[in-house]
C-alpha cells in the first residue's frame, strides 16, 4: 500500500527512532510498549552518552549520542522527537530529509523561518509528521469535537480553555526551561501550548488576529513569563480565549474547556462533558481516565500504517506557532497582532 503521497507504507512493527531520551521520553516509551505489536522503538539517540546508554539498555535497542548519524546508519521507518524545544526544526529536517516519518514534541520550531524549513522539509519528502498534541486525545475532547461538528450547538461564538497549575521548578531544576533562546520564550510556549492547540482545535477555523497580557506572578527567575491570558480571533467569527500559568492552580470551578454557540454551549473539566441546548435539554458524559501519550502513540501508529492523515500535522502545528507568536508580539507592543502565515 501507499499513502496519499504515494510513498509506500511501512509494516508493522512500524520501527521508530527516539531521538532525546529524558524528560518527555519516558511517557513516550510507555506509549510505544502499549502498541508493541504495531509500532516499537529500534534505536534511540541523545546527546548524553550515559542517557543514550541507559535508554539503549533499556530498551534493548542500539544507542548513539548523534541523531544524524542513527538517521543513517538505523533501520528505522520513523523518528520522535523529544529535545528541548530550540533543536526540533533541526531534527524535523533532518529526518525528513532522510525519507523518515515524524512525530514532534511540542513546539513543533520556534520561528517562522523554521517553520519555512519545517514545511518545505515534510512537503519535499513526502513523509508524514504528527504534532505530539496528546490532549486531543482525551475523550471529553473527542467527544466535544464531534458535538460541535453535528451542528448541535449551531454557529459556535466563543471557545475557552485553561491550563494553570503550581509549578514548583526553581533556579537548579528549571534548566533550558529558564531561558528564552533553547525555550523559545516562557510557560506560553510550553505548557501555555496545550490550551491552545486545544483552542484551536475546538474553533474550527483559522486564527487571523491577537492580543495577549503576559505576566511573572512567582517564578521570576525565568527571562520568560509565568503565566499569560490570550485572546484569538478565527476567521470563521470564533473568538477564543485562553488562560495559562505555571504560577497558580487555576480556581476551583473552572473549566478545562467550553464552548458557547448560538444553540447552546459545553463544558468539560477534562474527564466529563456538559452540553446544555437553549430548547432546555441537557447531557452529560463521564469518561474513564486514558494515558492520552499513549493514546497519541497508538494514533500516530495507525496514520502511518494505514496511510491516514493525523489529527495534527506541520499545518496545524505551525497554526499554533503562529498565534503564539502574535500573542508574544501584541504582548511586547501592547496591541493586536495579525498572525503570520508562513
């Protein structure tokens, strides 16, 4: 079989390169042990040779301190990405380059000019890349997708989501987190990137213009914010807005997500789903907890297997960049900001 590119498709096991064994990893791997019979780590890559070393071991797979060379040299049909935020476009490319499919840690690159690379990559290649946007994967957020897309809330007017909790990093564990060059700027860019891929994702449209306040609430340490509030206007009339923090628990109440439309609205604290339509009718559902990396793992498995589109690919992910972006600048400019497309 063949993708819509016309690249042959892998067989499973589909055989992946992990390149950037700390951190996020772990989760990764977790993921890839659950769908074993369909997609498994071959090699692994990190530029700490006692990390490489340990993962290697770990798993069971060669081990190597350059992701370039375990590209070339490893019999892998596709890479994940789990390095700090500055060294993805490079690794994207690279990959790409080598006919490898990708899946990437968020942020999917820093910059528009990455983004340019990014795209021209993954466009030249033909290869597929999926944006590790693992909340898409809660069930409540599924389901509340599929709500709006039946048309049961009519024209939707606002979307709403937050992600805030008590981040207890300090100066010795904070790392290249601390530092706008290998971060990319502050907790917006990073967890503030959840809310708002989800934002996104809910809208249904184009984001076209923002105004965003960024504050530093506790952890003054950092050269990023702590914390930010972002509105986003759609080209579809949607307008979203987002809260986002490292230095506060959001209040007790609030929502992980809503959405209000001309017919009604839906709300969800992540593991349930409310909807309430205007003619006096209310539903709501309960779901079982999911490991969503897992979940994420499993997904990426089936698109490249299969030959399906993912649910988030370099489009979707430089959409996010893009508002980010313009969140920062109208933040820095204290205005509205238009967001760059690539």
């Amino acid at each position: 079989m063949t993708s819509t590119t016309g690249r042959a498709l892998p067989t499973a096991p589909v055989r992946v390169g992990l390149i950037g064994g700390g951190g996020i990893a772990t989760a990764h791997i977790a993921g890839y042990a659950a769908a074993a019979d369909r997609i498994r780590v071959a090699a692994v890559a990190d530029a700490s040779e006692a990390t490489a070393r340990a993962r290697g071991e770990e798993l069971g797979v060669p081990h190597s301190t350059d992701y370039a060379e375990m590209i070339a040299s490893a019999e892998v049909d596709a890479v994940d990405i789990c390095l700090p935020h500055h060294l993805h476009a490079d690794a994207i490319v690279t990959a790409a380059r080598a006919g490898k499919h990708v899946l990437c840690e968020k942020p999917l690159c820093l910059t528009p000019e990455e983004a340019r690379r990014v795209q021209a990559a993954v466009s030249e290649s033909g290869v597929t890349l999926m944006c590790a946007h693992n909340q898409l994967f809660l069930p409540a957020v599924a389901t509340a997708k599929a709500v709006i897309e039946s048309g049961i809330l009519g024209r939707v007017y606002e979307v709403r989501t937050t992600d805030s909790f008590f981040n207890d990093f300090d100066p010795s564990t904070m790392g290249w987190r601390a530092h706008a060059a290998t971060s990319g700027g502050g907790e917006l860019i990073d967890t503030g990137y959840h809310p708002t891929y989800l934002m996104l994702h809910l809208a249904g449209g184009v984001p076209v213009e923002v105004t965003a306040m960024l504050s530093t609430h506790r952890l003054a340490f950092m050269e990023g914010e702590d914390s930010a509030q972002v509105l986003v206007r759609f080209d579809n009339g949607v307008v979203g807005q987002l809260v986002t923090s490292w230095a506060y628990e959001a209040a007790p109440g609030t929502e992980r997500f809503s959405v209000v439309g001309e017919l009604g609205s839906l709300t969800s604290d992540g593991t349930s789903l409310r909807y309430d339509l205007r003619d006096g009718t209310s539903t709501t559902e309960d779901f079982e907890p999911v490991d969503t990396f897992s979940a994420e793992i499993s997904a990426f498995a089936d698109c490249l297997l299969t030959g399906t589109r993912p649910i988030h690919t370099e489009v979707e992910g430089v959409a996010v960049l893009g508002t980010i972006l313009a969140a920062y600048e109208a933040a820095r400019e204290r205005r509205v900001a238009e967001v760059i497309r690539t």
